[in-house]
C-alpha cells in the first residue's frame, strides 16, 4: 500500500480526504456585513452618547440646589433652622423662593420685591424646585422635623 500523500490535489483536498484552506480564505467577511455592523455599531454609540448628554444635572436644578444650600446655611444655627431669621434670598438671573414647613406652620421669603408670595409665573418660565429635611426649632428648646425648599423661576 502507498503512503498517503499530504499535498493537495487540483480539488483542493488531501488522501486524508479534508480541504485545505489558504491563509485569505480564513476570517473572510463579506463587504457588506462589515459595512453594517460598523453602521449598527456607530448608530449605537451615537444613541448613547445623546442618551449621556440627557441625563446630565441640569443647570436650573444647580441653581435651585445652590439656593436652598445658601437658605440653609443663613438661616441654621448650630445645625438646626430658625424661622425668624428669614429673609430675602438673591440668585443673580433669577426669582428664588424659600419655604419653610414644619409643626403645622409655614414661613416664606421671596426675592420677589412684590411681598408676600412667590413671583408671579408665566408659562414659559422654567421652575425648578429643591428640598431637604431639616430640624427647626419652633419654640425654646422644642425642634421638630420640616421641609426647606427652595423654589427657582428663571
């Protein structure tokens, strides 16, 4: 019996009977299937990154969140807020509210210079509101839990 040859032959196959493959034959892919999975995958990433962009912090929450911080820090003493020292809040290029509630009562302080309510809001205004918890003291030696907030209009 003659040893079998590992050459190929003009088909393309050994005496073992497999099919040999060239080095350009491997890992070939069509043009077209790469030119849309590049798409699909540049589509992908541009979905996201404007889903990214989206979700940011809004620049009117900024500012509300700056507001109540200042409220808080003006109006706390000792970590705990005092309603009479309210007073008119400043946001440059803004309107800010402040409220104040707790124990059933509540204290407002606007920087509107029309007193005693919040400035007046037109449909196209952007409203943002912030609030947190906070301890305020309602009588000597008597602190409840209530609400800061802080209401921006630009």
């Amino acid at each position: 019996m003659a040893p079998r040859s590992t050459e190929p032959d003009a088909a393309g196959t050994t005496d073992a009977g497999s099919a040999s493959f060239s080095t350009a034959d491997r890992a070939a892919v069509e043009p077209l299937a790469a030119l849309v999975a590049v798409s699909v995958v540049a589509l992908a990433l541009g979905l996201y990154a404007g889903a990214l962009g989206d979700a940011g912090p809004d620049e009117s929450r900024a500012d509300a969140e700056a507001a109540l911080d200042r409220a808080e820090r003006e109006m706390s003493v000792g970590g705990v807020v005092e309603p009479s020292r309210m007073r008119e809040f400043e946001a440059p290029g803004t309107a800010t509210a402040v409220e104040l509630e707790a124990d059933g009562e509540r204290w407002l302080a606007a920087s509107s210079p029309r007193a005693p309510g919040p400035p007046a809001v037109r449909s196209s205004d952007a409203v943002v509101i912030a609030e947190r918890r906070v301890t305020v003291r309602v009588a000597p030696g008597r602190n409840v839990r209530g609400t800061l907030r802080a209401v921006v209009w630009r």
